[in-house]
C-alpha cells in the first residue's frame, strides 16, 4: 500500500514536473504579436545573420538556458498629430491637426528594424518616437506645398505625408496605414481670407446659376404657354368649325324645309289660280258680251250718228278753218322770230280772250286766281305746280301759302317757284338714285347723304316740311321707280332744326 502511495507520489511529481516545463518552455503566439527567441543564431530570408529567431502566429519551444523569449504587440496605436507654427510655402504659418494610425511592421525585413530599433521599448515610447517621426514629417510636406494646396486638397496633402514618412518609418520598423488631416488654420487669418473668397465665388456661382435656372425656367414656361395657347386657339378654330358646319347643315335642312314649303304654298296657288281661270274667262266673255251690247253697239250707233253730224257741221269749219291756217302760218313765222319768248308772249295775248270766253259760260263769280299749267306734257315744273294745284283742290292744303308763312324774320319765303324748282332738283337727284336699283331703305340712305352735301336743299326741305306737313314731303319725293321712306326722312330733317 505505501509503494502504491510511492508510485503515484512519484508520477504526480513527474506529471506537475512535466507541466512547469511545459508552461516555461512552450510557447503560443497570439496572432497579434510576434515571438522572438533571442540566442540562437538564423540567417533571414535574404540571407543576413541575425541572433535570434521569430515565430507569428503559432508555437515553438524555447530551448533552455540557450534562448529568451520575448514578445511584441503588433496591434494598431493612435496617434494624434499636432503642429502649430508651421511655415508653409510662402512664409504663412500653419496648424495642423491630424489623427494617425500605425504599428510595428509584422512583415520581413521591416520586422527585423523594429526588433532591432524598438524591442524592449513600452508602446509609449513607441507612440512618441512615430509622433515626433510623423509631425518632423508633416512640417516638410508643409513647407513645399502652398496654404491654398492643403486647404484645397486634403487628400493630396495626406498622401503627399504618406509618401514622406513611409521611408523614416520602415526604418524604424513601423508601418502607417492610415492617416487623416482633421483640421487645418492659420493665427493670421490668411484661410478664413481665402475662405470668404471662395464662399464669395460660390456666392456669385450660385447667383449666377440661379439667375440661369431661373430665365430657362421662365423660358420653358413661356414655352409651355406658347404651346397651350397655339393649342387653345386650335381646339377654339377646332370647335368654331364644327359650329359652323352644325349651322351650315342646319341651314341647309331649314332652306329645303323653307323652298319645299314656299313650293307647296305656290302649287297650292297655282293651282287654286288655274282652277280659277277657266271661270274668270267665262266671266270676261259674258262681261264682253254684256258690253257689246249695252255699251258699244249704242255707242257704234250713235259714232255712226255723230260723223254724220259732224260732217254737215264741219263744212263751214273747214273754210273757217282754211283761213285760220294761213293765219297760224303767219302767226308760226311771227313765233319763230320771237325765239324762247314766243310761248309766253302768245299765251299773254290770248289770255284774256281765253278767260272772257270762258266767264262767259258761268254766271257771275268771284274768281281769286287763275292757274292754268299742260299737267300733260309740260316739264317737271308745271308738273309740280299742277300738283300743288290739285292737292290745294283736293286737300284744301295751299303749299304756296304754307311756304310762304315759313318766312319769318331774316328767313327768305319759300314761293310756288321754289316748290317747283325744289321738285325738280329732288326729281333728279331720284332719278340717279333709282339708276341703281337700290332698295328702298338703301335709297332713302343715299338721298339722306346727297342733301348732307347741299345745306340749301336740305333748309328749303325742312321749310316745305314745317308748312305742309307729311303731305309736302310725300309730293317732293315721289318717284315712278324708286320709293323713299318718307318716315326716314322726316326723322333725318328733325334731329338739326332749321
């Protein structure tokens, strides 16, 4: 029993034996670190000696008493960069901030500068010796470049710093991966001026741009409007036209609707009139014949009776009548000498005569004046005075009188005469008138604008007008062609009093 508790004494002091060399002698690298076992003598890949032996990223055993292990962290180590009074090119000091992270190089040779440089050091030392490399570094890069290139360009600043410590970091052993420029100013204000000057440009940029954005934006809008409107009018011609084919068609129903009733209406007529005539001409031939019997063969018979008559009567009359002829042909040579005169001069002659020949017939009456006028075949002045005449005879309107009391004053007396000669020049102004065929609306326009013209027409109408009324107006404008609205006329002559 005691040799079994011999035994497994034994073999428990050889197992913990075991495990202290174990744990003293049996190394495990961490992937973050290397392991240098100084003391033994290796030749690096490119051939140099070196006293010692590395291992990264796995295990090895220490041989003892021959070799010592150490060890190096090859994590990330920030470090915050920061230079004040650094002269840049062209005399303008500068402070820089930066942040920069580095390590120890895991890779040959760098490898073997920073076991050479920093092994046994702490990791702040490490620190300060990469920030004093870094910042000496940044000041150099500084000095070449100008205040506009860092300021513009941060990134080609950062490179530029890159390119200029890579060298005096591999040499320590040390290797940058990232560095970056947090911040870049000046004690003179020199970036703030070159600031305001780029803000000021981007300013004005902007204004510009903004102004450009805003006239094309005008333009397009306008150019829209162009194009709503062309296509406005369009749909508007587009709907005026259909407007209008609607009413032409429309008219075109209603004009055949009108011609078949107009059509209807006047075969109705015609045949209302044909059905008519056969009647109305009997009507004629008993008419004839009732004439023919009561009127014309009493009237043959007593022709028939009268030539008889007369003939015995003319017997005498045509002797009387020769020596009447040789009279008259010297009373025709008398006339012609007298020329225009010889009218008038005969008709003086005679009157007398004529009007003791005719008072002979009536008793005893007082006559007050005696008008005698060829109604017949005389011109448009005796016209117009036989038909003042007749009117005073039929009417009891006396237009000489009524002409005559429109004088007042300083106003002159419109005479028979002036009726007449008015009749005339108011005859021939609707004889031009009627040349044109115009209806009678369009005449009375177009006389109205001819009196415009001849302020004595238009006066002596208006007298005519106040002294005889509608009447006189009727009489002055009367004509076998054209007619004239009187009303229109009458209208025209009041609006301007005379």
């Amino acid at each position: 029993m005691e040799l079994v508790i011999l035994l497994l004494a034994i073999m428990g002091m050889g197992s913990g034996a075991i495990v202290l060399v174990i744990r003293n002698l049996y190394y495990i690298c961490q992937p973050s670190e290397v392991l240098i076992f100084a003391g033994s003598t290796q030749r690096t890949r490119q051939g140099k000696r070196v006293g010692y032996r590395l291992v990264k990223g796995g295990s090895s055993i220490r041989v003892p008493l021959l070799e010592r292990a150490l060890r190096m962290d090859l994590t990330n180590m920030i470090i915050e960069l920061r230079v004040s009074n650094a002269y840049s090119k062209g005399g303008i000091p500068l402070k820089v901030d930066g942040v920069a992270n580095i390590k120890i190089a895991g890779e040959e040779p760098t490898i073997h500068n920073a076991i050479e440089r920093l092994l046994g050091k702490t990791r702040t030392e490490i620190e300060q010796i990469a920030k004093e490399t870094l910042e000496g570094n940044l000041r150099g890069v500084l000095a070449s470049l100008t205040p506009e290139q860092v300021n513009e360009d941060k990134i080609a600043f950062a490179k530029s710093l890159l390119d200029e410590a890579e060298d005096d970091l591999e040499r320590l052993g040390l290797v940058l991966d990232t560095l970056q420029i947090q911040n870049i100013s000046d004690d003179v204000r020199f970036l703030d001026s070159l600031g305001r000057k780029q803000q000021a440009d981007l300013l004005r940029d902007a204004r510009i741009a903004e102004a450009e954005a805003q006239a094309e934006s005008k333009i397009q809008a306008t150019e829209n409007e162009k194009r709503t409107s062309l296509k406005r009018i369009d749909r508007d011609i587009g709907i005026a036209r259909a407007e209008a084919e609607r009413r032409f068609k429309d008219a075109l129903t209603k004009r055949d609707a009108v011609v078949a009733e107009a059509e209807a209406e006047i075969a109705s007529e015609l045949a209302r009139i044909q059905a008519d005539v056969p009647v109305q001409q009997e009507r004629i031939i008993q008419v004839q014949q009732q004439l023919q019997a009561d009127v014309v063969a009493p009237a043959e018979a007593q022709s028939k009776r009268a030539i008889a008559e007369a003939k015995g009567e003319a017997a005498p009359i045509i002797e009387d009548g020769k020596a009447m002829a040789e009279g008259t042909m010297s009373l025709a040579k008398s006339w012609k000498a007298a020329g225009s005169s010889a009218r008038d001069i005969f008709l003086l002659q005679k009157l007398e005569t004529l009007l003791t020949t005719l008072t002979s017939t009536v008793p005893d009456i007082a006559v007050q004046n005696v008008t005698v006028i060829d109604a017949a075949g005389g011109n448009t002045a005796t016209k117009a005075a036989a038909f003042v005449e007749q009117l005073r005879q039929t009417t009891g309107i006396d237009l000489g009188s009524a002409v005559r009391g429109l004088s007042s004053g300083s106003q002159p007396t419109l005479t028979s005469n002036d009726f007449a000669a008015l009749k005339q020049d108011l005859d021939r102004i609707l004889t031009q008138v009627a040349a044109q065929r115009p209806s009678p609306q369009v005449a009375g326009e177009q006389v109205i604008e001819v009196l415009d013209q001849s302020p004595t027409l238009k006066r002596q109408l208006q007298r005519a007008l106040k002294a005889g009324g509608n009447a006189a107006l009727t009489a002055l404008l009367d004509h076998p062609v054209v007619d004239i609205p009187i009303v229109m006329v009458e209208a025209w002559l009041a609006k301007e009093p005379l």
